[in-house]
C-alpha cells in the first residue's frame, strides 16, 4: 500500500481531509427536495464504494502488505469487529447530525456535534496522556460549552418549518339530488400534516449534539483496530470502517424514517422514486467523505519527525464545522431571517477555532 513519507504530503492530505470534512454535506444541500434518510441510503454507499476502490488501488499498490493481505492475514479478529464497530458508530452519529441539520440547518447542527465530540474525545484521550497541560484542556472545555450554548441560543431566535406535507387523495360519495339517484364521486384531498406547523429549532440542536456524543467516541474506539502487528493498516481500516457504516444504514436509518424527527413517515419505496440527480448526490457524498477519511488516517500514520504539529493535525482534522458555518451563511443562506441568530452563529464559530486551538496544544 501506498503511505505518505514527508510533511508536505502529510499537510496536503491534511487539507485535503478538511475540506472533504466540510463538502461532503453541500450534497445533501443541493438536493433540498429529498429528505435526509432517503439521501442517507445513497452517502452510505457511496463510503463502501470509495473504500473498496481506495483499497484495490492505492492500497494495493507498493511494497508494503496489500489491504486484503492485511484483513486476512495480520489483522486480528478484533481489530476487524472494532473497526465495524466503529463505522456503526460514527454512521449513528451523522444520521442524528443531519437529523439536527434537517431541522436547524447545517451551520447550527455542525458546530454543536463537533464541540460535543470534541469534548469527548479529549476526554478519552486524557486517560492515556501524561503531559496534560490542564490550564489549556480546562478552558478548551469551557469554550467548547460556549459553543453548544450559542447554538442552542441561536436556535431559539429561530423556527423551522415541517417539511412538505404528505398529501393523501381519498373518494367521497356525494348523494345525487334526486331521491334515489345514483351516487357521485368526487375528490378530496387531505393532508397527514398541517403546512405552516414549525417546531423548535432547537430541537435540531439537541440531535446534534447527540450525534457528537457517538462521534467523540469514534477516534478514541477506532485507534484500538489500529495497535501494531495485529492492527488493521489506514487503506483496511476504512473498508471495514465504511462496511459497517454502510450495512448499519439498514438498522440506524429505517428506524429515522418510521420515527422521523420532524414530517411524516418516509416510506422506502420512495427512495426509488427518486431521479438521477439525488441519487448521484448521494453517492458523491459518500465517496467524498470517505476519502476525506483516509486523507485523515493517512496524515496521522506518517513518522512523528515528518508528520505537522499536533495542534496542526487537530485544526485541520477538527475544522470541518468552520467551513460548514461558512457555507451554511454565505452559500445556503441559512438564518437569513434572524440576523441575531446569524451573529451568534458566527461568535460560535470563532469561539469553537479558539477551542480546538487550545485543546490541540493541551498535549493529550
């Protein structure tokens, strides 16, 4: 398999891992008709599609141990069910974030989840560190509270309209005005949910922030598929990763469309209703996540000597959210009709860099 050997190519795959983090989204917001969970089937196998081709080529390329060689001859049987269960993990974790997103928007749903799983995954780490400097974690923690509380603030100057109702025709027999006449039909059409209903925007907020419990988790669970000798190799790790993500989808996300978050129930056979364009969107999603994935490992399995600086690596591994804000405001226009909200996002936005800055350099 082929591996990084030097810093410049550490940082390229660096950026190349954050801003896949933060695009892969803008996929599911081109495709405003289609809802979250039907997009969702499409992203996920878009991940298994990237991580099997990621695999056949590059990691099978060089002199080092093949991928396949790696799952079916070092790897231990452990290592593989962590990292599946890892990618189970981590696919939880986007579906409650673009439940969030479905409901507050991306640059409210994105930042919560992110300071979340930050919060937890530093949390994880520090049980293993021994040059902590807690004077940097602490106030890292504080801001990382900040951010989830300008979230929710935001959210509350702020409503969402229920997705588009789902609309029903029935037949109604109407009585012939003549004694006895016959009986004449007529249509009516009836909607499952009223237009013009809105539900809390903070709700999606709360999903968010859900989802980043699961995220923070997944780094800290995934490192363990990853020990020497018996560990699975950057290029095997995201194949296994992205086949539990995408088998999970079947499990996770038929539950969000029969209990969805907000709107009526999604019936499956609409995924099939959908065009081209959905479904390609989808699968882009997909593809381009996962290759922001690999860029990520790929990056953190070059030497120490050569590899960026550690608080580097946590800005452009944990940057995502910024992007996303930046995009959600500018791009989508999202809160363009609470500039107050529109504020407090942006505050949010640099307090969460200052956040990771300092988290980064707390030496976990």
């Amino acid at each position: 398999m082929i591996v990084p050997s030097s810093y410049e190519m550490a940082l390229l795959l660096g950026l190349l891992a954050l801003l896949c983090g933060a695009f892969w989204v803008s996929t599911y917001k081109i495709g405003t008709t289609w809802r979250y969970e039907l997009y969702y089937f499409d992203f996920a196998f878009g991940t298994i599609i990237a991580g099997l081709i990621a695999g056949l080529t590059f990691g099978s390329m060089g002199t080092d141990l093949s991928f396949w060689d790696n799952i079916s001859l070092t790897a231990g049987k452990r290592a593989i069910v962590i990292a599946f269960a890892a990618g189970c993990l981590l696919n939880l974790a986007n579906l409650l974030m673009l439940a969030g997103a479905s409901i507050s928007g991306v640059s409210l749903a994105f930042p919560a989840t992110f300071a979340v799983a930050l919060l937890v995954e530093s949390v994880w780490a520090l049980v293993d560190s021994r040059n902590t400097n807690f004077v940097f974690l602490g106030i890292g923690w504080a801001l990382l509270g900040v951010v989830i509380l300008l979230c929710l603030s935001a959210a509350k100057r702020v409503s969402a309209p229920v997705e588009e109702a789902e609309i029903v025709t029935k037949a109604e027999a109407v009585p012939s005005a003549q004694a006895g006449g016959p009986q004449f039909y007529r249509r009516r059409r009836e909607e499952k949910a009223t237009k013009g209903d809105r539900v809390a925007t903070w709700r999606g907020v709360m999903f968010a922030a859900i989802g980043g419990l699961f995220m923070g988790f997944v780094p800290g669970v995934g490192q363990m598929a990853r020990v020497a000798d018996i560990g699975l190799g950057p290029y095997s790790f995201v194949f296994i990763f992205t086949l539990g993500m995408f088998l999970s989808t079947f499990v996770f996300n038929l539950y969000f469309m029969n209990l969805p978050v907000q709107g009526p129930a999604v019936q499956f056979f609409r995924y099939f209703q959908g065009g081209w364009k959905e479904h390609f969107l989808g699968i882009l999603g997909g593809i381009v996540f996962a290759v922001g994935s690999l860029a990520a490992l790929l990056m953190g399995s070059v030497a120490a000597a050569d590899s960026p600086s550690v608080m580097a690596q946590y800005l452009l591994t944990h940057g995502a959210p910024l992007l996303v804000v930046g995009l959600g405001l500018l791009i989508w226009k999202e809160l363009s009709t609470a500039p107050a909200a529109r504020g407090m996002v942006g505050i949010a936005a640099a307090v969460y860099l200052a956040a990771v800055a300092l988290v980064g350099s707390a030496g976990i």
